[in-house]
C-alpha cells in the first residue's frame, strides 16, 4: 500500500491558484512572493488512511499581502475536504494553527505561517 505524496500533491493544486510559486523548498533565485508548503509530521491512521501535518509560510513584501495569500491558501485547502486529491481522497482538513505572522528570519520579510492536518486515504485499497 502507498501513501500519497500530499506535498506533491499540495504543491500542484496550490500552485495555479496562489500568486507567485508554491514549492517544498526555497527557490533560487528567492521570488518576493511565493508559498512554502513542507510536511512536519502526522501518523498513519490504520489499515489505509494517513494524516500528515503540513507547514505553510506565505511570503510577501507587505504584511497585507502576506495575510492576503495566507487567507487565500487557507480556503484552498480547506476546500479539499471531502474532495479527491490526484487520486488520494481528502477525508478531513483541521487547521492545527492558524494563521499567524513570523517574519522570515534570514531575509526578515513578511511572512505568514501555518499549519494543516490532512487526512487521506492510501492510494491502493487493502488487499
């Protein structure tokens, strides 16, 4: 059985709705607005579920457009519930912290970071 890759997965929904890039990593060159979305955790949820725990930071030059792409971010993956995901369907999407602002330590821009709890079936049912 195989899990989805929920960061892949994330990565490609988010990023044609988002202003700026979406990517795991950070970009180079560094963009002045874009999404970081990076998995930091979860469980598997026996026989064939798993709950990953997903970090997003939003990056912008201005703290109203920080919020404003953290908001944005925030409904997109909410809207997942109950929907499916490249193949993987979304059971449940929990916001275990919202929205807050911690400025980039190294370049101290704007930035808005949150944190998702998404739970999703396995890719292949149990035999």
């Amino acid at each position: 059985m195989a899990y989805p890759d929920m960061i892949a997965l994330l990565v490609a929904y988010l990023d044609p709705l988002l202003t700026g890039p979406v990517a795991s990593r950070v970009p180079d060159p560094r963009p002045d607005v874009w999404t970081q979305i990076r998995r930091v955790g979860g469980n598997q949820v026996r026989p064939v579920r798993d709950q990953p725990r997903i970090d997003v930071f939003s990056h912008a030059l201005t703290d109203p457009a920080a919020w404003t792409l953290a908001d944005l971010t925030r409904r997109s993956i909410h809207a997942l519930k109950g929907t499916t995901l490249g193949g993987a369907v979304v059971y449940r999407v929990e916001e275990t912290l919202g929205p807050r602002q911690l400025d980039d330590p190294l370049t101290g821009r704007p930035r808005c970071w949150a944190t998702y709890s998404i739970l999703v079936r396995a890719d292949d049912a149990v035999a």
